[in-house]
C-alpha cells in the first residue's frame, strides 16, 4: 500500500499570475500542428461560425504552464517517472483577450499493478479560468512512477 | 482532411476518423515547444533525449494530445458540434523522424445528449498503437 499524507488530495499547490492570449498565439499555436481552420485563424470566417469571432482549438488549454512549485509539490513514488495521459474537459472556449490562471491540486493517489509490476499514479487536476472567474477547462495530467 | 461530418443525425457508430498520415520532425517538435511554453530538451535532441533513458528525441506528450484534437476539429468541420472531453493515455514514446497515422471511429451516440462517443489513436510505420484516446463530442440541436 502505497504511503502518502492524506491531507495532500484536494491541497491547491499552486496558482499562476492571469496569462495573456493574444490572436498571435493562437495563430503559433495553429501552425505548430499544421492546423488552418479559419475559426480558429480567420477574423471573417470566425464571425460567421459558432462562437461569433476567433477561438483557440480546444487542446490550446494545454499550452498554459503550471508555475516553479509544480514539480516541487507532485509527491513523487520513485527513481522513475512519466506523463502516463491526461483527461481534458474542455467547458468554454479560449478567445484573444482572455486573461488565463491555473490553479493546481492533487486529485488523487493510487496503486495498479501491471505487467512490469507495481505502478503507482499521481493524478494532479488544473483547473483553468479566465479573467471572468468562469472555469475553461480541467486537465487531470496522470503521471506514473515506479515504486 | 479527413472526411466531415455533417450532422449529429447523419452519425453511424463505426464512422471513421481519419486515417491521417503525417511525418513529425524535429523541425516540428520544437515549433510546437516554442508554441506551448515548454522546454525543447527531449523533444528536439536526440542526445538529452538518450540521456534520458529515451530511443531518440520524442514528440511531447501534449502535441499528441493536440494532433488527435485536430482530428476531432477537421472531422468535426463546419458541423457547429464541440469537443467536450479528450482522454490520452501515452502507451510508447512516439519518436520523431518518423511518419506517424491518426485515426479514430465513432463508438457511440446518445440521442438524448446528442453526443458522440470516439476512440483514437496514434500509430507508427508498425501499426503499433503508441498513444491511445476516448473523446466525446457534442452536438448543437438542429434549429428549426
């Protein structure tokens, strides 16, 4: 059974200062995975389509980092470790001019055990809002160590 | 681009997504660090990626997460639907200098909530499924 301080599940570890995002980033953002949907690049074509005006893709919520006291805080379980998978809730979308913060807790700690053996998974759930306080996303990132 | 969807009344489980085939570079990698904020390290050098205990330089696990949401945007394509969630699990590095296949299908419908249900994934040259995802997808009522 794996040993870890209870008090730690739903603790927020860390909160970020609002990050800007401008048409530019999304456009970068767009291009580093070849992606030309004009909702997402094209003022003209956006404004036609659902939101009303240009949004970010949805895996843009991705792109907001966790600060210096994220890696400090994941408990860690052993030597090694990886990015086993996230879950993306995507609730509303991104657009230039948001205003986005981050805040990090630990969702929940548990055992499997696989082929290779025991695993153990940290799953650490970001919450994203904008400057309207309104939740944009959730990314539960699963990261998994060997005891 | 992989083929549309129109509406959510014109789904069959079974569509597919895809497939799409795309090579990932390292050229590419270090875009897409440079887009999301993070470190290149692993993602663009094959030696700090061995380093690392890794086969080579490898695609972060947020772009794979990002390539299968554009598959779900091209599919979704002037339909008005939404991506509501996206789950990845990342089974094997996926290793740049490589030519990689997206694809999915629809699994599911729920008439009730107008969604669908979709399992995707990443493979290499030997068809071995190195990233694997569930998403689901919304779709607008018609308007009348």
């Amino acid at each position: 059974m794996v040993d870890y301080d209870p008090a730690l599940i739903g603790r927020v570890f860390e909160e970020t200062e609002p990050q800007a995002v401008s048409a530019e980033d999304i456009r970068k953002f767009c291009e580093s995975v070849g992606d030309s949907n004009p909702l997402f690049l094209d003022e003209a074509a956006a404004a036609a389509g659902p939101y009303g005006g240009i949004v970010a893709p949805p895996s843009f919520a991705v792109s907001f980092r966790n600060g210096r006291h994220f890696f400090t805080f994941v408990p860690r379980f052993g030597s090694t470790g990886f990015d086993a998978g996230k879950d993306v809730e995507f609730i509303a979308p991104i657009r230039p001019g948001d205003e986005v913060c981050l805040a990090s807790h630990v969702k929940e700690i548990y055992e499997k055990t696989g082929r290779s053996g025991p695993m153990v998974f940290v799953v650490i759930r970001s919450t994203l809002r904008n400057q309207k306080n309104e939740v944009v996303a959730h990314i539960d990132h699963r990261f998994m160590s060997k005891p | 681009m992989a083929d549309q969807v129109t509406d959510f009344e014109s789904l069959q489980i079974g569509d597919p997504l895809g497939p799409e085939h795309r090579f990932v570079g390292k050229q590419h990698t270090k875009l897409f660090c440079a887009a999301a904020h993070m470190d290149a390290g692993r993602f663009t050098d094959d030696e700090t990626a061995r380093a690392q205990g890794l086969p080579a330089a490898i695609l972060p696990g947020n772009m794979s997460l990002s390539l299968l949401t554009k598959l779900l945007t091209d599919w979704i394509g002037n339909s008005n639907a939404r991506v509501v969630r996206l789950g990845t699990t990342y089974r094997s590095p996926v290793v740049t200098e490589h030519t990689i296949t997206l694809q999915g299908f629809v699994t599911h419908t729920n008439s009730e909530e107008r969604t669908a249900e979709i399992d995707l994934w990443i493979e290499n040259e030997d068809a071995e499924r190195l990233v694997i995802g569930t998403a689901t997808v919304h779709f607008p009522a018609r308007v009348k």
